[in-house]
C-alpha cells in the first residue's frame, strides 16, 4: 500500500513552550527537514475578512491592492495594504443582487495562536479587526456597512486548525532563492511507502504547484512501478 499525504504538519514547534511537539510522523523526520521547518521563510499568515454585501459592485474589479491611509492591526502587526477582492462574478457565493467583499491582510502566528486560547478575547478582537476593515472599506464606497448581511473572520489559527498547515501558512515556503534551488524529498528517511505533494514540498506553493508536486509524485511512482502514467481517469 502507498500513502500519499499532503505535506501539511510534519514538525511543529509548540509556541507557547518553546519545545517541539511533534505529529506522528515525527520520529521520522530527519535534520535537513527540521533545519527547513525552523529556518526557512514562510508566506505570512492572513487574516481574511468576508462580508455578505446586499448589493453589487458591476463596475469594480475582481482584484485590487488598496494602500489604507490608516493602518489596520492584526495583533502583532499593522496591516498597511489589503488585498481586495469582489465575488460579482460568482454567482454561487451569494443570492441573487448581492455579493461577497472579500479582504486579505497580513498579520502573525502567534499572536493568534496565543490568543485563542481564550475564546471571548480571540472572538472579540476577530470582530475587532472586521470593524476596523469595513470602517476603510466605507471610505472606499460609502454605505457599504449598512448593506452587510454576513461577516467571516479566518485568522492564521483558523487556517491552522482546518488545514493543519505550518503556521497557517496559506501557501508554504517562499519562493527564495535557497528554496527555489532545493530539491526537497517526498519521502521520509526510515518510512516506507510514504509520500508527499503539496505547499510543503514545492516552493512557492499555491494551487497549481501544489496539484503539478502531486502529479509529478505520481509519474515517479508509476515510473517505480514500471506502470504507465496516464492523466486520464
Ligand atoms: C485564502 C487563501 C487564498 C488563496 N488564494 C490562492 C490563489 O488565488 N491562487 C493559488 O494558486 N493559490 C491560492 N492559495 C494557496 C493554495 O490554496 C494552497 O497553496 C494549496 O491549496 C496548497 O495545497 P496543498 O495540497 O499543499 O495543501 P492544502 O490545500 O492545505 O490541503 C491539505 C489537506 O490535508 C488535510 N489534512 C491535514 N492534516 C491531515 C491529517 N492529519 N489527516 C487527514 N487530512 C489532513 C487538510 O484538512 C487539507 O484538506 C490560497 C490559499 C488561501 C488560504
């Protein structure tokens, strides 16, 4: 039998002790990989802050960077851009008329990972940092706070906690020089038939490295196998 995981949490080091707790997988992860989990750069972690909006933005993109005049602090930083997005061409987030205002804004680990650990000061300040986000959205387009119907907050725990990924990182390892030029093994030494695909072997991560790391995974194993790769179903 082959296991194929998604290389989520391998090694994660407990932040409010400062030791390791380790997965199961644990004893089997060597130095090298250690070294990566502890030194190497991560994308930051977010705070994603959805609204449900009873109306539509036609004219608006579905993208942009907006630059706030006054900061947003989430926790241990100070958000001083967000990247905005508008759902207008999806029409299975929202019903008929009405959209969702999506906004993505840095922010830190541990702050947040800390924080929930008590649950009215965690949702509180979650709440705290949707307000202050609608308050620079009002600015943007007038009216808007008295049109939301729904708010979301994910914070980088949430992302943790769902996905399991190293510090809510919502897409690995930055694309680094070191990172870029690193191999990294699929497979853990002393572990057989194990494997992974996904963020955490692919540098730069996102949708389609990740789906390309799983694919190539395949091919290698087919290749093994000395079975032909075949794409289709
Ligand atoms: C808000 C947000 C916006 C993004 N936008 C984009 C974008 O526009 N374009 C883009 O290309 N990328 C984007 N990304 C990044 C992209 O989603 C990720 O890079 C990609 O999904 C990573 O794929 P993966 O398979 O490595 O891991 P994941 O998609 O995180 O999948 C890991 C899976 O493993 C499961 N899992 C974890 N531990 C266990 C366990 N012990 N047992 C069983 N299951 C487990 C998790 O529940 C999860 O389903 C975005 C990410 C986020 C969070």
């Amino acid at each position: 039998m082959i296991n194929c995981l998604l290389a989520t949490e391998l090694y994660m080091p407990s932040l409010i002790t400062g030791s390791v707790k380790r997965s199961r997988l644990g004893k089997y992860v060597d130095q090298s990989t250690r070294e990566r989990y502890n030194r190497w750069p991560i994308f930051w972690p977010i705070h994603l802050v959805s609204f449900g909006i009873a109306r539509q933005f036609p004219n608006e993109p579905s993208e942009t960077i907006i630059l706030l005049k006054e900061s947003v602090n989430t926790g241990d930083k100070e958000a001083f851009h967000a990247y905005l997005r508008i759902f207008n061409h999806d029409n299975s987030l929202a019903p008929e008329g009405k959209t969702v205002v999506q906004a993505l804004l840095e922010t830190d680990f541990n702050h947040w990972y800390n924080l929930q650990e008590d649950r009215f000061l965690y949702e509180t300040e979650k709440a705290r940092v949707a307000n202050d986000v609608l308050r620079r959205l009002e600015a943007l387009y007038p009216g808007i706070s008295s049109l939301v119907e729904m708010t979301d907050v994910a914070a980088p725990y949430t992302f943790w906690r769902y996905t399991r990924n190293h510090r809510g990182s919502f897409e690995g390892w930055l694309p680094t020089p070191e990172a870029v030029r690193t191999v990294i093994p699929k497979t853990l030494p002393g572990l057989a038939n194990f494997y992974m695909a996904g963020q955490w072997v692919q540098p730069g991560g996102g949708v389609q490295l990740s789906i390309n790391s799983g694919r190539d995974l395949v091919k290698t194993l087919c290749e093994q196998g000395r079975k032909e790769f075949s794409t289709r179903g």
